[in-house]
C-alpha cells in the first residue's frame, strides 16, 4: 500500500479488510475532522527538560519528551518534541492483549505488518504502511511496552512537508521516563487512567 501526497490511496491488496480498515483509520474523513474536546496541557518539568508534566482537568501525570527537549522548530530525526497544539487523530493498541481500555475512540489493532513510514522523500512519509516495506519505518509492534497504546497526533500529518518530523506519538513510556524519539509518554498505570479522556480532537498543548 503506498500513500500519496495528495492523500489518495493505492490499495495492491485485493480484498483485504485490513488494509482498508488502516485506510479508514488513517486518510479518510473522520481521521482529517474531528470534534474539539479536552484540551491537555504538556509542560516541561522545572527539574528535568528530557520530562514533563502532564495535566489533564485535576489529573497530573509524569511523563517522558524527547531526547532533543521541547522545539518550536521540529526536523525529521533530531528527537525533539514539538511546541504546538496537537490534537489526537487516531489510537492503536498492541493486537493480542485481552485487556479492556476506555480510550474515547476506536484503536485499531497492531500486527506484525504494521508499520510507520519516516522515509522523508517517500510519498508514505509520516502514513501507516504494511511491512515489510524498503524504506526508513518503525516497526508499531514492539518488544517493549511503548506502543501497547499509542495515540497518533497531529504534527505533520494533515498537512505534510518533507522533513518536518514524522510518527509524533502519545505513547506508553518506559520505566525511569528516558526519553523519547520526539513523542510524549506516560507510564502504561497513568495512560490506562487518562485514557477516558483521550477522543479524536482531545488536543495535547505543548508549552515551550
């Protein structure tokens, strides 16, 4: 399956429901529309830039940010998170876990054919692929616990230019809060909690 710049999609698997269902997820309208709802403000913490803090209503939470800090001026691969609002698009969970959430949308399930695009002179640049798939990508089906829930935002993704940053996720963060690749992660406990408040056009505000 290849994404086009234009959005249009070529589907070289007849007959696939799950390709279509991505498709569905991904591209089409209600991924691109969405309806404003909670917004969250994510700020640095005072006592470590590679961190932050999360606040949703009386809820707050740790969590991780990216390795290069807090950026208004976002480049593919320098590992920074970016100062914007970012309103969620879409979810995804890991496939095969027969634990329940309360996300306020649908998650689409990851397999072993899932991946992510960061190719950024591809035309799948910042789109869902299926693998295996030649150029640069990450794999959403992990050893790990990052994306045994993921939350896809908006950053380069309704509008894209080559290069400004692709796969800015709210994800699952590993023990100690390292940093991220440029994502915001919370703990699996704390994601599990603030999962209720988490729709399409619930909006992640980065403060720099």
């Amino acid at each position: 399956m290849h994404f086009r710049s234009s959005g249009k999609v070529i589907n070289t698997i007849i007959h696939s429901q799950r390709e279509h269902l991505i498709v569905k997820l991904a591209l089409q309208r209600p991924f691109y529309k969405y309806q404003r709802r909670e917004t969250i403000a994510v700020r640095r913490s005072p006592s470590n830039p590679l961190q932050g803090i999360v606040r949703i209503g009386p809820l707050v939470f740790r969590a991780a940010l990216g390795r290069g800090g807090l950026t208004g001026r976002k480049r593919e691969g320098d590992g920074a998170t970016p100062v914007a609002d970012l309103p969620i698009l879409a979810g995804f969970r890991r496939g095969g876990m027969p634990e329940r959430d309360s996300a306020g949308l649908r998650l689409w399930r990851v397999g072993t054919r899932d991946g992510w695009c960061d190719a950024p002179g591809h035309a799948s640049y910042n789109r869902p692929v299926r693998l295996p798939f030649r150029e640069s990508h990450e794999k959403l089906l992990r050893d790990d616990v990052l994306y045994d829930f993921g939350f896809v935002l908006d950053w380069n993704l309704r509008s894209r230019r080559r290069g400004l940053g692709s796969a800015i996720f709210l994800h699952v963060a590993k023990p100690g809060y390292p940093p991220t690749e440029g994502c915001i992660a919370l703990s699996r406990r704390d994601m599990l909690v603030a999962m209720p408040y988490l729709g399409r056009g619930t909006i992640l505000k980065v403060f720099g």
